[in-house]
C-alpha cells in the first residue's frame, strides 16, 4: 500500500541548494529521502529535518538503481524528484602537468564531472521516470539543477558548463513524451550560490549583491512542483528573480518542421534501421 504522504528522491541533499529543497519539503509533510556520497553529512543532515538518508554514488548505476528501488519498495509512491547533485572540474583540462612535460605527452582529461553532473543525470531520469509510471495514479515532476553557466560560456570550468548546458537540451528533448506519462521534466538554472561545490566560503571572494540566495531557488523548485502546466521548461534564478528562458528561435521554416514535425520520419527510417540490423544478426 503506498504511503499517505508525498514522497521524494534529492540527491546531493546533504547541503546547500538540496538541503534547503529538503527542508523545505519536510515543513509540508513530505517523506524525503536525502540522497548523498558522503555518510557523516548526509546522515547529519537528514537526522537534523526529520528525512531519510541513503548514500548514494550518483555516479554508479547500481547505487542509484538501490535508492529508487528500495524506495519505492518501501512507501509504494514517488512524486518528486530532484536531481541535484553535482561536482565541478576539479582538475583544469588547461594545465599542462609536470607529468605530461616530462613524457612530453598529454595525459587523458579528468571527466569525473562529467559521470556526475550529465550521465549521472541522465541515468536518475530514466530511474525516476520508470518508477513514477508504477504510482497508482501516474506521474511526478523531475527537476533538474542545471546553472547560469549552462546557458552562458565559462571558462573557469568549461567540462561543468558544457554539462549544465546539456541537461537544458536533455530536459527539453525528452519532456514531451514523458508528459503523456503525466510526468512533468524541468530545470533550474542558479546563479551563484553558497554551495559545497564553490571552493572556500564563497563570501569571502565574491560582492554580496552578486550571490543569489538559495530561497530564490527552492522557490522556483515550488513553482514546478505545484503548477502542473509547466513542463519542458527552464528558469534562471539570480538574485531575487525567476527568468524563464525560452529556445532559441528557429532560423526558418525547414529548421522549425525538422525539430518539430519530422518525428514520422524519423520513425520509419529507424524501423527500416533496426530491422536491418535483426536480420543481419540471423
């Protein structure tokens, strides 16, 4: 039997923007379950509001598939999930390391954040969507924590913009279809915020006027959660305001019907594909 109360998945909820989502939700009575890599914080955290803390490596299918599977096991609903978690480059794809100068060979880029802020992602859409098909009455809202350096350059951590960037087109592309399933797909595009991924108190480098509070961000994960006409959308919160941002215009007629009404086309030419390669496979 499902549980009576709403229930939801935030991963990276152990702090900043996941952490005031959680809270948040608690204070309407919601079952959450905090989801994080880091046990001692993610504990601490979820004892502090009342939550439900599974560690998680969102970075390995199997943990992930653990957390929604022995959610849903135990409170037979999931309604919302947020996923949050995410990291930065860590390692600059610029420098050239003492290593590499002495092999005089470059050595393969670090894309660890690339695991965690896309594929990571990625793997939690598909895992939230099969889950929220089983609720007794179908549906939920996924909100994806994308940035501002999604939707402008940034060169201080371009892997990180280029993921951020990605999970704007991601949510875009796959929101309609998951919409007849009654699950609505957004994303959330913070400015700067005190968050774990900053390195150091991001106070002491940064004017006050610049940081966005995380209240201006759990309000716009509310504003998705409770209007059910938002879907395949993206808001850009900065300072105290939301931003909707629309796509970019298309340049003509053919470009507007390629992206919007050619997907019979492209439905015959991958059955003709695909039955091609079965009968290479015989």
């Amino acid at each position: 039997m499902a549980s009576d109360s709403k229930v939801a998945i935030i991963t990276g909820g152990a702090s900043g923007i996941g952490l005031a989502i959680a809270t948040d939700l608690k204070t309407k009575n919601w079952t959450v379950i905090i989801a994080d890599i880091n046990p001692t914080t993610g504990l601490s955290a979820a004892t502090s509001i009342g939550a439900i803390f599974h560690q998680t490596d969102v970075s390995s299918w199997d943990s992930q598939l653990s957390l929604f599977k022995t959610t849903f096991q135990k409170y037979g609903r999931l309604d919302f999930f947020a996923a949050n978690a995410g990291i930065d480059d860590k390692k600059s794809i610029y420098e050239e390391t003492e290593e590499e100068k002495e092999r005089d060979e470059p050595a393969q880029p670090y894309l660890k954040v690339i695991d965690v802020d896309f594929v990571a992602v990625v793997w939690g859409v598909k895992l939230a969507s099969w889950y929220m098909r089983r609720n007794e009455k179908k549906g939920g809202v996924v909100v994806l924590t994308s940035s501002a350096a999604g939707l402008y350059p940034m060169a201080t951590n371009p892997l990180y913009a280029g993921c951020k960037a990605a999970l704007i087109n991601f949510a875009r592309s796959v929101s309609s279809t998951y919409a007849t399933d009654s699950i609505r797909v957004n994303v959330i595009c913070p400015a700067l915020v005190p968050t774990a991924i900053f390195p150091g108190n991001l106070r002491d480098f940064f004017p006050e006027e610049h940081i966005t509070p995380v209240s201006t961000i759990v309000s716009a994960y509310n504003k998705f959660i409770d209007d059910e006409s938002l879907t395949g959308r993206v808001v850009e919160c900065a300072q105290d305001q939301h931003y909707f941002r629309k796509q970019v215009e298309y340049p003509s007629e053919s470009q507007r019907w390629m992206n919007e009404d050619s997907g019979e086309c492209w439905g015959r030419a991958y059955k003709v594909y695909f039955a091609n390669a079965e009968k290479g496979k015989k």
